[in-house]
C-alpha cells in the first residue's frame, strides 16, 4: 500500500487519500460488514493527504470514504485490491 500511495504521489496534480482496513482482508470482496459498529483511526502514509484504517472490509472503506470521512471530495477515481495474491482473472470475484 505504501509503495502504491507513493507513486500514485508522483503523479502532478493528484491528492492521494488512503481508507484501508486495519487488518488483513483478502477474499472478503464485496462483505459489508452488518450490526457492528465500524470505527476509523487516522494514521500516517507517507504520499497520502490524509489516510484512515477501518475495522471493517474493502466494501465498509468505500463506503465509510465516499460517505463520511470525505464528504466534500469529489473523486476521480478509486483504487482497490492491494493485498496479497492476483487479483486478476476469476479471483476478481472474491478478492478484496
């Protein structure tokens, strides 16, 4: 994740913004995370404007992002699936 924040950094004109789960989460894909109270920690990473670790899945970061942590930003892209493994092919179906 790091080494892609800070490439993603390079780029001209570009504001890296980081919600990552705080642990391991490959192969939850679409989970959302349902009747648990989902809590975000600010954190450092080099590269990134502002970035925050959630308890929760890829989908709760998304959501938790776009919904409430940057309710002001108007994003151009997202950028999901760094983990370990592919994630190319039919894994694309599971993985986070």
């Amino acid at each position: 994740l790091t080494t892609l924040v800070q490439k993603l950094d390079e780029v001209e004109d570009l504001n890296v913004f980081v919600v990552a789960p705080a642990e391991e989460r490959s192969a939850f894909s679409h989970s959302i995370s349902i009747g648990q109270v989902l809590s975000a920690q600010v954190r450092k990473v080099a590269g990134a404007k502002m970035a925050f670790a959630v308890g929760g899945t890829p989908a709760d970061c998304t959501m938790i992002a776009l919904g409430a942590l940057f309710p002001g930003v108007a994003f151009d892209c997202v950028i999901g699936g760094i983990n370990r493994g592919d994630n190319a092919g039919r894994h694309i179906i599971y993985s986070g």
